[in-house]
C-alpha cells in the first residue's frame, strides 16, 4: 500500500489535502461571454471565445466595448455597425449601472449571413480555491557526531 497523498486534484489544479493549507471563499465578479447563434439554428449557440471571469463591471463593460467596436470583422451590416459604435460610445453607461445593480446584459448584433453574434455580462459569485505551500519541519533535531 502506497502513503497517503497530501496533494489532491481539482478540475486539474493540485490542491492541498491538508486544511491548513488551503483556502477557499466566495467571490463576487462579472461571466463574460461572446456568443454566436447559427442562423438554421437560433437555439444552439457557438461560443466565439472562452468565458472568463473579470473582477469589476467597469473592466467588463471596457472588454465588450472593445469588442463590440472591433465586432465588424463578424460580417456586420452598414446598419448594424453603425448601431454598435453609437452603443460603444454612450450606451454602455446604462449597461455598466444594470451590472452595479446586479442584472445580467449585453449586446446582440444581426451579422450579414443571418446568424446573430451576442456579448452577455452577467453578475456572479464563485468559489475561490487557493493553496500554500508550507515546508515540512522534522520534529526530530538532528543529532552532531
């Protein structure tokens, strides 16, 4: 039989077994996600990019204003793309106080193929795992020769 491991797995993260070692809380921050609609199939959306998670609402809001402008590479109409710098520019703000408040938003676009691409901010809390490493003291001293 092998010696019990201090040193478990996680979602692939090593997390210690001993609790003195690890933490966890609850945090509060902001899911991102970009999102595409098919056009044959509006119910079954393609993320664009991996969802992450972003600390504050005014670090959310400046990653899909960023976007949103750079949006056109999509394939967007003159009119949508129109609609999405007039957003850019002062729409945000009303977002920006939605997500203070707690409610989910974001921006949809219709691109020229027909399929629809969408930025969503929702409000959420997470688990926060974190470990520390500690050295092994001997509690037996050495002894001199």
């Amino acid at each position: 039989m092998g010696a019990a491991s201090s040193v478990i797995s996680v979602n692939g993260a090593m997390l210690s077994s001993i609790p003195e070692l690890a933490d966890a809380s609850v945090g509060r921050g902001f899911l991102f996600e970009v999102l595409r609609f098919h056009p044959q199939n509006t119910r079954q959306a393609a993320p664009i990019q991996a969802p992450r998670v972003l600390r504050t609402s005014r670090e959310a809001m400046r990653l899909l204003r960023i976007q949103v402008r750079a949006a056109h590479m999509f394939g967007m109409t003159p009119y949508e793309i129109e609609r999405s710098v007039k957003w850019a520019d002062s729409g945000w703000r009303h977002a920006l106080a939605l997500l203070d408040s707690g409610t989910r938003c974001g921006f949809t676009v219709a691109l020229g193929s027909g399929a629809v691409a969408e930025w969503a901010v929702t409000p959420v809390r997470y688990l926060e795992l974190r470990t520390y490493s500690a050295q092994r003291i001997d509690p037996r001293p050495e002894l001199s020769p």
